[in-house]
C-alpha cells in the first residue's frame, strides 16, 4: 500500500481519494475550500495545511483541479518537496498543451508522470467505475495502473504524455455532437406527430443507435436512468460539456484540424449556458434545439 496525496477533493476528487483509503492507501489531501476538506476527513484522508505538506512523504501524487493553470501552478509548487521518483499523476481535464507542460516539469525534476482524464461523472468517481485515459511513458504508466484501477473499471493506455487528454477531448467532442443529433431527431419526430418510444424503439435497434440515445436519451421515458427524468438534474452539467468542447476546438486550431460540427456544437452549448442553464445536465440541450424553433 502507498502514501498517496491528493490534491483538489472538490466532486470528483473527493469519492475518488475515498476509494483509495478504502483500498488501504494513506492518503493525504489538501483542497482550499473547508467544506471539500472535512467531507474528506470524515472519509478517511488526512487533511494538510498546504500542498507542500500534503506531498511530503508521498510516493505518489494525485491532482484533480478545474483546470490547466491549476494544474501547472500546483506542480509548480509541490514538485521541488516531492520525494525521489514519486509518480505524478493528473486526473483533471485540461487543455493537451498544459498536459504537456505538466509532463515537461516533472521529466526536468526526474519524476515519472502521467495525465488521466476520466470518463464516468461523480457516479463513476464514488463507484470506482470511471475510465482512465492516459498519457506517458510505458513505466510511468505501468506503476500508476494499479493505482488507477482502485478508482475505476477501465485504464487504458493512450500514447505519450498529453494523449490520454486527446483523447477525453475527442471523446467528449462525439458525445456533444450526437446529444444535439438526437435532440433535433426528437424535436422533429415531435412536430412530425411521433411518440417518443415509437422513435426510441426504431432509433436503438437501427443505424441512428448511439450513447446519447440508448444510454442517456434526451426526453423522459425510453431510458428511465436518464437525467431527462429527474428535471434535467446532472450527471454532467452543461458547463462542464462547454468546458471540453472548448478543450476540443484549442486542440482542433493548435493542431490544425478541421471540426466544423464540434464548432458548431461549443457555440449551441454556449447559448444554453449564456441563458442561465449551465448547471443543466448537457442532455437538457433538447430544450434549447425546441426552444430554436419558436
Ligand atoms: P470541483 O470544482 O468540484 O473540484 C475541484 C476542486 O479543486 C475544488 O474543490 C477546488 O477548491 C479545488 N482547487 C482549485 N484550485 C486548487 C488549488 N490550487 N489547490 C487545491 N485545491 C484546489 O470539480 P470536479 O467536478 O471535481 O472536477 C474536477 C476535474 O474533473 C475538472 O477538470 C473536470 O472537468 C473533470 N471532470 C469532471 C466530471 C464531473 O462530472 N464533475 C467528469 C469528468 C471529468
């Protein structure tokens, strides 16, 4: 069992360093909010006065911030304390660029590191189910797997640092694009006089199938797990969908990549949010492709 610290216990980062204490890690965390801390304390983890305290002794350190300026400032401060060959590990979503930074820094210090991203929102974080895409060197990312694994279902191995990032991003930019692809199919079936199930029943078993319809369906009914019946609470709010599609079109212009339907999908995102719904869960998009019409 490892000393891991970990910092930032904000919604993702809380449940996933209460999994690791439940795993028989000592972990150590340090967030700035007092609430995130004491949630965290009444799970298992040590609480510390300052990053640079909570890495100390550590051989492992986890961040899970908002994003890429956190990250770099926080690896800023806490490498030159982090003990010899301690594995530095970022689980937030940020911009590849930064990811790549962050990787930078710790190579200049001689520390092995590894971006994550995760899939799987705060159900998958408090369940150790989440996906871990990551980024590095084949020995970093062979002493962070197991790691990894006491915080999820899934580790997989994307490339070099920076390509579990990619890939989040990537991910994210066909789950954005294809929640409005299926909101406007609903939207039409419903001017065209069709009910919802009879549209779900075709869709899921024909060539219009995808996750956004079978496994989080945009209106109430056909997918009773989705946040379409519980008031469009998230899951995974507007903002944070906002948030990666951004990501998707920095990478898309720094790399030179054409994605005009992940443009396209970041400027309806925007005008949701911008309407005071960003704490909707990404689904409710349908109400606003209804919304276009009038
Ligand atoms: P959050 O805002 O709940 O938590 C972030 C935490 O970081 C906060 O508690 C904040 O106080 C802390 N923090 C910020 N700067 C800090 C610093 N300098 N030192 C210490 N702590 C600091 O956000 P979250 O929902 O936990 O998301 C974290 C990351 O995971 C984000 O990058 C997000 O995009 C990503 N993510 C979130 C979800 C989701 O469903 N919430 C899903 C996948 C990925």
């Amino acid at each position: 069992m490892a000393n891991i610290a970990f910092i930032g216990l904000g919604n993702m980062g809380g449940p996933m360093a209460a999994n690791l204490v439940k795993a028989g890690h000592k972990v150590t965390g340090f967030d700035l909010v007092q609430a995130s801390k004491d949630a965290a304390k009444a799970d298992g983890i040590g609480i510390a006065a300052t990053a640079t305290d909570a890495v100390k002794g550590a051989e492992i350190v986890i961040t899970m911030l908002p994003a890429g300026k956190h990250v770099l400032s926080v690896w800023k401060e806490v490498i030159p304390s982090v003990g010899k060959n301690a594995l530095m590990i970022d689980c937030s979503t940020i911009d590849v660029e930064s990811a790549r930074h962050a990787h930078d820094h710790a190579t200049e210090h001689n520390l092995p590191s590894i971006d994550a991203p995760v899939s799987g929102g705060t159900g998958g974080a408090k369940g150790a189910t989440l996906t871990f895409m990551c980024g590095g060197d084949d020995h970093a990312f062979a002493l962070a797997k197991p790691v990894l694994e006491n915080m999820g279902k899934k580790v997989v191995h994307c490339g070099k640092g920076g390509a579990g990032q990619a890939a989040k991003i990537c991910n994210n930019m066909i789950l954005g694009i294809s929640m409005i692809g299926v909101s406007e199919a609903f939207a039409l079936g419903e001017k065209l006089g069709l009910s919802h199930q009879a549209l779900f029943d075709v869709a899921s078993t024909s060539s219009g199938q995808c996750w956004s319809l079978t496994s989080y369906c945009p209106v109430p009914g056909p997918v009773p797990a989705s946040p379409a019946n519980n008031d469009y609470k998230p899951g995974f709010a507007t903002a944070l969908m906002l948030k990666d599609l951004r990501l998707s079109q920095e990478a898309a212009k720094a790399a030179g990549a054409a994605t005009p339907l992940g443009g396209h999908a970041e400027s309806i995102y925007e005008a949701f949010e911008k309407a005071g719904h960003g704490g909707v869960d990404f689904s409710g998009i349908i109400k606003h492709v209804r919304d276009l019409a009038k």
